[in-house]
C-alpha cells in the first residue's frame, strides 16, 4: 500500500554535482523520518538531462512511498568500476545515506 504524504510539508532544498551538471534536489520526510520524496532539476530545463533526472526522481518517490528501502533503490542504479553513482539520482541518494537519512 502506497504511504500519501501530506499537502503540505517540510522540504529540503540543496545543490549537487553529477557528471559535468550542477543539480537542484529537493527531499521531504515521512512523519517517522525516512526518506518519502526527491525531486530532481537542472538548469537546462528542458533537455534530456534535465528530464530523465526528474523522471527518475518521480520513480524513485513511488517506489519510497511504497515502502521500497533507499538501499535497494541505490545499489539497483548504474554506477562505474570505482563504485561512483553514475547518474543524478544515484548521486543525490548516496548523498542523502551519506547523511545517515536511510529508511
């Protein structure tokens, strides 16, 4: 069953890099802490990576809402040889376990 967040709730803004693009995430919470939502942008609004980070992001939203663990989410994303996430959603996930902000 899929968890609804509230309208209107706290939200987490913050910029990254991935690859040669600077990234706008931003985060929310559910109520008992875990991760609930990530939205992803650029500033290339508009282009193939500015709408394949926002649609990977919403995925990701759906599948946190449905109770899937952010570990799985990261360890299923591309990443090189070295282990570095290689696209926008894999960064900002490792980001935000970085913190210590797992389901």
């Amino acid at each position: 069953m899929r968890q609804r967040l509230e309208n209107r709730r706290a939200s987490i803004s913050f910029n990254f890099e991935c690859g040669r693009f600077t990234y706008v995430a931003t985060i929310s919470y559910f109520p008992g802490g875990g991760l609930a939502e990530i939205f992803l942008g650029n500033g290339k609004a508009g282009s193939d990576s500015d709408s394949a980070a926002k649609d990977s992001a919403v995925v990701a939203s759906i599948g946190l809402q449905f109770g899937v663990p952010l570990d799985v989410i990261r360890k299923a994303l591309l990443r090189d040889s070295r282990g570095v996430a290689s696209s926008p959603l894999g960064c900002v996930l490792d980001a935000i376990a970085k913190q210590g902000n797992k389901r």
